[in-house]
C-alpha cells in the first residue's frame, strides 16, 4: 500500500529536479523528476521524497482534511 501526502510547492530548481514543498506548514526538498511539468503554487502528491502527480488545490484539500483527521485520532 502507497500512502502520498499533498504538499504545495514554494519553489523549485530546475537544474536539480528539486522542488521545495510545504507539508501541512513543514518544509522539505522533493524530487520533482517524476513530474516535471510542475510549477510554482502547484499542488502535488508526495510518496518517499517524490511528487509522483500533480493535484488540483480541491483534491489537496479533501486530502488533507482527511490526513489531519487521522493525525487527531
């Protein structure tokens, strides 16, 4: 079972294929290898360091509500 978490991308660098992200209000560096059509205030999904697909902000949101739930339980 894969689990990826929406994250928004803050900026990116091109000649490294890295994006950086906020996580539910955490920053990291991502590999945006897999999706290089990605740009900045895009919405993607991250599964072990990589954004394995582009998302609309309405799907990111559903999401994250669902992953704060479990994170309340």
């Amino acid at each position: 079972m894969c689990l990826a978490v929406p994250s928004k991308i803050i900026s990116i660098d091109e000649c490294l294929s890295l994006a950086e992200v906020d996580v539910m209000g955490n920053t990291k560096k991502i590999s945006i290898a897999f999706t290089p059509e990605a740009h900045v205030d895009n919405w993607v999904l991250v599964h072990a360091g990589q954004a394995i697909c582009i998302i609309s902000e309405e799907e990111a949101g559903a999401s994250l509500e669902i992953w704060e739930e479990i994170l309340r339980d």
